[in-house]
C-alpha cells in the first residue's frame, strides 16, 4: 500500500529537483499538500503555492515521452484548486518539447501545448488552450470560462486523430469543435496583395460614374431650390432712413 511518506518522497523525486534557476525574475516556493479540506490526505496531495504575487516554474519530465500522437487521441488532464478565491492568476501547465533546459526555464521558453485556467480580474476568467504551430503561437477563437470558486476542478483536453478536440471542466463538455475552424492552422484561403493596384480604366470608369452622380444631384437641388424660390414671394427691400 502506498503511504503518505512514500507518495511525498515520489512527488519530491519527480517536481521539486526541477525548479527553475532561470534568471530576471525570482521564482515563488512550492510545496507539498493536500490543501486546507480535502477528500482524502493521502490521494490528494499536489503542487500547493506558498508566496502570493510570484511566477512558479517547475517541470518534470513525462515518464513516457511522447514521440508521436499521430492515430492516436491526446489527453492533458489535471487538477486545480484556488482555495484562497484569487483575483489574478494563472492554473494553467504547458507541454514542453524534449529540448527544454529545465533549470533555464522561464515564461518566453518555446512550449507546444499550453492548457488551463488563468483568472485576470472579475471579466477575463478563462480556460487557455494554444497550440505551438511552426514557430507561433495559436489561441482558441472561442471563449471557455474556468471555474473560479475555492473548490478543486478537474480540466480535461482531449485532441482526436481525425482534428477535433474537446474541452471538459469536471468531466462536463464546456467546448468542442474541428481544430482548423477554432484555430488559424491554415492560411486564409484569400489574401490581399498590398502591391495589386486597380488598372487605369477602371479607375477612370469609376470617376466619371462618380462624377455623374454628383451632377445629377447638383441639378436636382438646383431644380429644387428654383421651384421653392418661385414658390415664396419676394421681400421687398426696406432701408432704414435717418
């Protein structure tokens, strides 16, 4: 049977020997703990922030790297609890190639999946999911709000063989879709030229329709003004005599 002990020396083996020495910014402590409540002491322990207002960079490697997801269904799957009702924060992991420096780690190091909450002030309360695709980073068009009680929520993405994927939030589906109509994978299929000019005659064409326009409202309003003018009598000129 797993102990508490033994499950703490794993935790400690696998996160805590990662943390990030990058420098510029300096890095918040972590710990272990099953939080203030909890189910269950032992099977609940995780990852707890212990400094407020501060980065954390910690990372691990996968005990079964992931060289290819070709045919097959990715699933990133972890849990977050906010016990202290943050107003600004973020929850989210991000999936790493093989060719991280953990210890030189830091918010600008290249990721290729980037998943979770993040809570920045009472409107932007949403759940991340973007994609590294040659060299830029892709957001989702859609909007999934995250959870932002003190309670522990479990968040789910699962990305299909077939392009779809799917957005759960304690085994609830909060998003789906096709991954090249939520994400700008492709190029658009219409680009404008900025060196394409419009030919002469054209241009030419379009003046004078212009042109044209205008003077038949000229003639109008001329028209108009003359019917109205012939319409109202005259005003006899009165001057003023000293």
């Amino acid at each position: 049977r797993t102990t508490w002990k033994m499950r703490k020396q794993w935790y400690q083996r696998r996160v805590r020997g990662v943390q990030s020495e990058h420098g510029g910014k300096t890095f918040g402590k972590l710990d272990l703990s099953a939080g203030e409540f909890f189910h269950d002491a032992e099977k609940d322990i995780g990852l707890k922030t212990m400094e407020n207002a501060r980065f954390y960079a910690v990372s691990t490697e996968l005990s079964t790297p992931v060289e290819s997801t070709e045919g097959k269904t990715l699933v990133v799957q972890f849990c977050v609890k906010h016990e202290q009702k943050i107003d600004c924060g973020g929850g989210y992991l991000k999936l790493f190639p093989s060719t991280l420096d953990q210890t030189q780690m830091h918010g600008e190091s290249p990721y290729n999946i980037m998943f979770g909450p993040d809570i920045c002030g009472p409107s932007a309360r949403r759940v991340h999911v973007i994609f590294n695709y040659r060299g830029k980073n892709l957001l989702l068009k859609k909007e999934i709000r995250c959870k932002d009680d003190e309670l522990t929520h479990l968040y789910t993405l699962i990305v299909r063989a077939d392009n779809t994927y799917e957005v759960r939030i304690d085994n609830k589906k909060e998003q789906s879709g096709k991954l090249d109509e939520d994400w700008d994978f492709l190029e658009p299929k219409e680009i404008a030229d900025p060196d394409a000019s419009q030919p002469e005659d054209e241009e030419e064409d379009d003046l004078e329709d212009e042109e044209s326009a205008f003077d038949n409202d000229v003639e109008v309003e001329s028209s108009s003004d003359k019917e109205e003018a012939a319409e109202t009598p005259e005003t006899p000129e009165i001057k003023d005599e000293l």
